[in-house]
C-alpha cells in the first residue's frame, strides 16, 4: 500500500498564481519515495477570483471560508483534514518549488520527524534586506532560545510526520504559525533537520508580511521558551 503525504497549501487572493502553483503540484511525483499525494487547498477567505479558479480544479480537497482568517488558521484547518502519515506546508505563490518536497520527504524515510527547507543554506533570489536581515535575526534568537541551531526559522516549506503534529498544539491565526511550529516541535525534542532548497521571493509590494509579523514572531519565540 502506498504511503500518502498531504500537502497543504494555504491561499489568499492568489488569483494571479494559484492555478499554475496547483499545475506544479499536480505534476509532482513522490513515487520515487513510495509516496502517493493529496493536495488540500485552504481559501482564507480570498476577496478575488481564487475561490472560482479553485472549484474549476480537479484532483485537489477544497477548503474554504467566506472571512480571511490569517495563514496560521488556513493552515490549521488544513492540518485537520490531512489523511497522510507525512504533511508537507506549500505556499501559493510559487516563492517556493513545489519539486522541493521530494527533497524534504526523502529525509523522512530516513527517520527523520521534522524537516525544513532552508532559503539560507540555497541561494535565495531577490530577498530584501530588511527580509534577510529579519529572517537571520529570528533564526538565531530561536537557535539561542531552544539550543538548536537553525538557519531558516521562517521557512514556509516544512515537512513533517503527523505522528510529530500530534504531539504538539497550536493556536496561531496569523504568520506567527511560523514560529509556533519552530519551537514547539523544538521543545518537544525534535532535532530539525534543514536542507538548501532553491527560493525565489516576490517583489516587495506584493509581500504580505511585515516589520510587525517579525516582532510579534520574537514575542512568540519568548512566550513558547517561557510558559510552553
């Protein structure tokens, strides 16, 4: 019986991109790994055509809601869900390669719970300063919070076991789901294992994160050392 990997991919007036993103994703094979796939679509409450785009594709789960929720809220909505025994977070964007995910997985079947693709141990493409300089500084406050070394905390491509989900509890709504998954699945002693992947970002007017994401990231990073 094959194996299955559920890949979820949280959405929010993607009109622009979502159907190639999906296009990418449908064609990605893991069989090479044992693995068959689901692609779980969460539209947070999209104000364009994403919602018509999505319910024109075939092959995908649709979840959908009429209010935008945050990224953290799609993407637990995803992660209930989910059927696989291993769960892969893909943006819409196409920031990040789909093909990436072969890449993680097959750190899975090694043993591996916990798997990240890093921007910083690949080359990233187009990455601001301000975006660089804030990525590396919440990556090396978690490294000294959690005593684990990580390059990419903000990574939005990670692969996981559901076995390793399980054990921990969410509550983020927004882009500090990040964060939370980082240091959670850290302090539930999971050693993250991080893999250059190939990252191309977005022009900076279309970025939907900023300066106050990043400080309320460190306030969650403090919060989960803290009080758990």
């Amino acid at each position: 019986m094959e194996k299955l990997v559920s890949i979820i991919v949280p959405a929010y007036n993607e009109e622009s991109r979502i159907a190639q993103a999906l296009e990418e994703l449908k064609q990605a094979s893991f069989a090479e790994h044992g693995f068959e796939k689901e692609i779980i679509i969460v539209n947070d409450g999209s104000r364009d055509n994403t919602l018509g785009i999505l319910k024109k594709v075939k092959g995908i789960k649709l979840v959908s809601y009429a209010e935008n929720r945050g990224k953290g809220f799609a993407l637990r909505q995803g992660f209930k869900e989910a059927k696989g025994s291993v769960i892969a977070i893909q943006d819409a964007d196409l920031e990040y390669d789909p093909t990436n995910i072969s890449l993680l997985l097959k750190e899975i079947l090694s043993g591996h719970n916990v798997v990240f693709g890093s921007r910083f141990k690949g080359k990233p493409k187009k990455m601001t300063f301000t975006f660089y300089f804030g990525n590396k500084f919440l990556s090396v406050l978690t490294s000294l919070l959690f005593g684990q070394e990580i390059t990419d905390m903000e990574t939005c491509q990670k692969v996981f076991t559901k076995g390793a989900l399980d054990k921990i509890s969410l509550s983020a709504n927004g882009f500090d789901i990040e964060p939370e998954l980082t240091a959670k699945f850290m302090k539930a002693g999971h050693q993250i294992l991080e893999l250059p992947i190939s990252y191309d970002a977005r022009e900076k007017e279309e970025k939907k994160i900023g300066v106050s994401d990043g400080i309320k990231a460190a306030f969650v990073l403090l919060r989960i050392k803290i009080f758990g």
